[in-house]
C-alpha cells in the first residue's frame, strides 16, 4: 500500500487536511490519477482543531460578507445530504441581555438574512424565544437582564477528523495513491516547471519521488512554508491567527452563541459528544502551526467568559484543550477577527513564472468541498489534453461518502461477529471497542496510536483521552504492525507526547 512507484500520475497534493482530502476525492471520482501526501496524519493540522461547524458564520454578515455565507450554507445544505452520519442539523439559542434598541433591530435583521441567505434550505426557520421559554431550553443561563433568545439553526460536524478520512477512502476507491507520514521535501524541478515532489516516507524510511503534471499546495497554514521555494516575492500570502478550545464536561444542555464581555467577540459554547466545547479565541500566531497550543490566557479568557453567561455551571473542570492555527488571505491594516474568511487560489505559472503549480490559499472546512470542485476544474483546464477524455464535472455534490450508508459500522460488525475478543470495549469510560482499531489499521491507514485513537476513532476524544487504555491499544496494533516490545514503548510515548499539549490544563 505504500508505494506511489515510477509513473507520473496527473495530479499531486500535498497536505491531507479537508483542503486537501476533499481535492484527491473530486479529482479521482473524475478520473484523475492522483496522488496524496500527509506530513504527519490525515486531518492532524487545523482541521482537527476547529469549532466542528459546518455554518455559514452570522459574524460574517457583520463584514457584510453576503457571497462566503450564501454559499457557505449552500454547502452545508450538501454536507447534511452527502454525510448525514456525520453531519447533523445543531439548534442554537442567541440570548439578548438588557439590549438597545438599536442592537435589538440589528439581531433581528441579521437572523432575518441569515433565514434568507438560505431560502432553500433544510433546516427550521429562526424563531424568538421569550424569556420564560428561553429558561426552560436552558435553565443554567444567567437570568440577570435576559429578556430572551433567537433559536436559529446551523450545523455540527462532531467528527470532522472522520470526514477527511472518509474523503481520502473514497479517493483511494477511486485509484488514488495516499500516503500518510510522508512529508514532501522538495520539489522535483524541470526548469521553470514544478514536475512533483520528493517525499520522505516516515514510516517507511525512504524517499520517493513522486512524479506529477500538476502540484496542488493544500498545506493550510504551512503554505508560505511549502510553497518557499516557488515564490519570487518574499511576502507571505497568509496572515495566521490561533484560536484554542476548552472541553469541560457536559454544562449546558442547548448550543450558544455568546458575546464576551471583554472585547464583544462571538465565541460558542456546545454540546460535544459527551461534553462541552467553549471557543475559541483569535490571536495572530508566529511559529510553526504543529507547536500551536493554549496558554493560560486564552483558557482564562474563555472560562470567563462562560462562567459569566452561566455562572453556576462547572466550567472549572477542563478535560482539555486543543489548538488550532488558521490560515487566512494575508490582508494588511485590519484586526485579526476582521480578515476575510474567504479563499483564494494562487497559480504559480501566472505569479511566480513557475508552470506545474497550485495552492490553496484559507478556505473553512464548511467550504471544503466547493473548494475542492474549483481546484479540479483549473485542474483540468492547466492539464488540457494531457488529461485525457475523463469525466469533467464534479459529482461530489451529489455523491454520498462511502460511510453514509453505514458500510463502516456493517465492517466493524463483521470483524467483532468472526471474532468474538474484538467486541469488547477497550476503556472502562468509552463505548469503542477493539475492532474499531482493527478496521483502522487494516482499512484506514491508521500508522500511530495517535492515528487510531485520535482521527479514526474518537477514544481519544474522550475525558482520559485513551491513556487508561493505552498499552491495550498497542497491544493490538503491534500484532497488526509487526511492532516488537521496544517500538510499542516508542509508540506509547509518542502518543503521550502528543497528547501532551492538550492536557496541560486538565483537571485531572
Ligand atoms: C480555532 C479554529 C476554529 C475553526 N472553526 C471552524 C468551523 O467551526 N467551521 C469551519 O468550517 N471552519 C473552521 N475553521 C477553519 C478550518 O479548520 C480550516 O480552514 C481547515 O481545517 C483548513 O484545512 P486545510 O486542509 O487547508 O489545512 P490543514 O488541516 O492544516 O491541512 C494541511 C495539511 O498539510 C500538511 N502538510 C504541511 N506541509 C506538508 C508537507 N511538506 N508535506 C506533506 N504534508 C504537509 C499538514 O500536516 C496538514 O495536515 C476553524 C479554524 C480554527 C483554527
């Protein structure tokens, strides 16, 4: 499985976030040949790390950008039909404390064109909720001044790790080559052209070259890193901003949206899976995004903030927290919050002189798939002839993920049914069970304790994060890896590692 070989194929993509999950899908459902390298894990850069919405952003309509939520919630309407395991309608309540008249006028305005924006949409209309029936939906906010809530609904994406794999699934079912732990380290050069890249198999301990017509850059907030070597100009083409996340266990029993009483930003407070997600924060990042982690600051601020809106709720105890660092078009003179969400595509044969190359520049996971439609027409129109008589038009739009029919339930339940030992749950606290690891390793390229537990299952997303069931774990994964004693102990270790950052502030 991990050999990409000698051929040439039409397209490379670096980086297997949703960027560049979503484009090896598009591409190879069309016929592409098409190959897909990770530096660390499918879904381990910032797509692991967001507020897990699929939504068309009401702050957006504050910057008055009408086009990103138009078909922002154009998509979610096609993410609720395409992965509807995976994606699931979210009712928020937006309550209104001691408001002026004229804020009062702008919410309603505001949900009058957030309804509007999406006229053909799925989901319930907004509705105002008076404070009685606003307390009874949420009995722990804080009753001090509130005269209601706007009920509104949007979209929750609680897996969105299993979204991108679901993407690079269907993209090998359709020829793809993908790799996981193989980081491109150069490009292969043929004078102002970009021929593909030499990647380093981390697991493998080999380079490969891999030979490509085209190269897409879908290296999220590394791009100015990756794309380095192409580039004329030294100005980066992103702004980077982090945003962290605190998960408390389960206070609240509705979705919020909340303005913070320091500085007036919009941050949520959810349910999530068995707990509850408070975020995030906007702060600009130097560094590398892999080292992005919460500060006491940034966890300060949020518990705050929470305990304010809910000031008896235990947003005290934190599980843990995870960071994310987002990549947005660079634009100068304005404040982090206020840069366009927007994406960009940049073609290095027109900037930079350099033919064979793309990049996508920001794009939010809501837009992953439009983005991954656009990425492949210019695919296309840059490959002409050299594409061949392939399929043109995208079907991502109608064309469920390979898991919406249930067929990775039915897998694990044929691997638990042929052997009994697999049925049993691996942690005393979380209902995975063994078989789940078995059907990552073996169908999903699971490689790590972390890839397992972290992007295939959600053990790792639970309150012990998979550490009471660590060595279990391993124990079945070297028997499916061939690990002797000395790599488990490895393994085990550099999943504590990686946990590491995400624990600094729990409470246990
Ligand atoms: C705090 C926060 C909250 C957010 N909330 C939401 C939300 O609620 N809804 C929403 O729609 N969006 C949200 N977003 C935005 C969204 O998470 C990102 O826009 C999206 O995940 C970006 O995906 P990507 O594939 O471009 O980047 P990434 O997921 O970072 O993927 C890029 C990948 O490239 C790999 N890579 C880098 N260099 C190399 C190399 N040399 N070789 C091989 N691979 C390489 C990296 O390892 C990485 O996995 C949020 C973002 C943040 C930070």
């Amino acid at each position: 499985m991990r050999s990409l070989g000698d051929r040439t194929v039409d397209l490379l993509v670096i980086g297997g976030g949703i960027i560049g999950a979503g484009i090896a899908r598009d591409a190879a459902l069309r016929g592409l040949s098409v190959a897909l390298v990770e530096q660390d894990d499918f879904a381990s850069g910032t797509t692991s790390r967001p507020t897990r919405l699929i939504h068309g952003g009401l702050r957006y309509l504050e910057l008055f950008d009408f086009g990103l939520v138009r078909s922002d919630m154009r998509e979610r309407e096609i993410l609720l039909r395409i992965a509807p395991h995976l994606v699931f309608p979210l009712p928020f309540l937006l309550p209104l404390y001691r408001p002026s008249l004229w804020y009062q006028a702008k919410l309603r305005i505001g949900m009058q064109l957030y309804d509007a924006l999406s006229l053909d949409k799925s989901l319930p209309r907004r509705r105002w909720l008076d404070r009685d029936e606003t307390l009874v939906a949420e009995p722990s906010l804080d009753p001090d001044g509130l005269i209601g809530a706007w009920r509104f609904y949007d979209a929750q994406v609680p897996l969105v790790e299993r979204l991108v794999i679901e993407n690079v699934v269907d993209a090998a079912a359709h020829g793809a080559l993908v790799l996981n732990h193989a980081r491109a380290t150069t490009y292969v050069r043929e004078g102002d052209r970009v021929a593909g890249a030499l990647v380093h198999d981390r697991i493998a301990k080999a380079d490969i070259a891999v030979r490509a017509r085209l190269t897409v850059n879908a290296t999220g907030p590394w791009l100015d890193r990756t794309i380095a070597p192409l580039r004329t100009a030294s100005k980066p083409l992103l702004r980077l901003t982090k945003g962290i996340h605190i998960i408390t266990p389960r206070t609240t029993q509705q979705a919020h949206v909340l303005f913070a009483k320091r500085d007036g930003r919009l941050f949520f407070v959810l349910p999530w899976l068995d707990a509850t997600l408070v975020g995030t924060t906007d702060t600009d990042y130097q560094g590398d995004p892999a080292d992005a982690a919460a500060t006491e600051d940034d966890v300060r601020y949020l518990q705050e903030e929470a305990r304010r809106a809910f000031p008896n709720a235990p947003f005290d105890k934190i599980l843990f927290t995870y960071a994310g660092v987002r990549a947005l078009v660079r634009e100068e003179g304005v404040s982090e919050g206020e840069v366009s969400r927007k994406h960009a595509l940049f073609d290095h044969e027109r900037r930079d002189g350099i033919a064979g190359a793309l990049s996508v520049v920001g794009g939010k996971i809501t837009a992953y798939r439009d983005i991954a439609e656009e990425v492949t027409d210019l695919a296309f129109q840059k490959l002409g002839s050299a594409a061949g008589p392939r399929t043109h038009g995208s079907t991502t739009a109608t064309t469920p993920l390979p898991g919406a029919d249930g067929s990775r339930e039915r897998e694990i339940m044929a691997l638990a049914k042929a052997d009994p030992a697999l049925a049993s749950p691996l942690c005393a606290h979380h209902r995975s069970v063994a078989a789940e690891i078995v059907h990552a390793v073996r169908s999903e390229w699971a490689l790590t304790i972390g890839d397992a537990l972290l992007r295939r299952t959600d053990l790792g997303l639970g309150p012990c994060q998979g550490l009471d069931s660590v060595g279990v774990v391993a124990e079945r994964m070297a028997a499916l890896l061939g690990w002797d004693a000395e790599r488990r102990r490895v393994e085990i270790d550099s999943y504590r590692r990686e946990v590491e950052p995400m624990r600094r502030f729990s409470s246990e």
